[in-house]
C-alpha cells in the first residue's frame, strides 16, 4: 500500500514559511539546494500545471541545513 504525504504545500506557503521569495525557492529547486516538488497537470501547458511540496521534504531539508552551517 502507497503511504500518501500528510500535506502538500504550495510554494507561497513555502515562501511565507522560510521567510524568503518564491523566485529564491525556484532558484534553489534549479541549483539542486532544495527538494523538487512533485507536479501536477501537462508540462507542454504550463499554465495548467501545479507544483507542490510535501512538508516532510521541507522539514527534512531543514534539518539538514542545521548541519550545514
């Protein structure tokens, strides 16, 4: 049986949450620093197409960014 996430997270909630821009969250998804989110709907049309986060990832990369300093 597939465990489902407990909470997806849109990237404003993301941005809200870290206290940076979503354009800072989008760089880092594209430099590899942060978790990639899991789309939904038709690449070809993006304007259709959602990304989300699971909180678990964010937590997870957060702990880990503690280590890192």
């Amino acid at each position: 049986m597939t465990k489902y996430p407990s909470k997806l997270m849109k990237i404003s909630d993301i941005a809200e949450w870290l206290n940076v821009s979503e354009s800072a969250i989008y760089k880092w998804v594209n430099e590899e620093r942060f978790p990639k989110p899991i789309k939904f709907g038709l690449e070809a049309k993006r304007k259709r197409m959602s990304a989300r986060w699971t909180r678990e990832d964010i937590e997870d990369w957060l702990e880990r960014q503690k280590g890192t300093k």
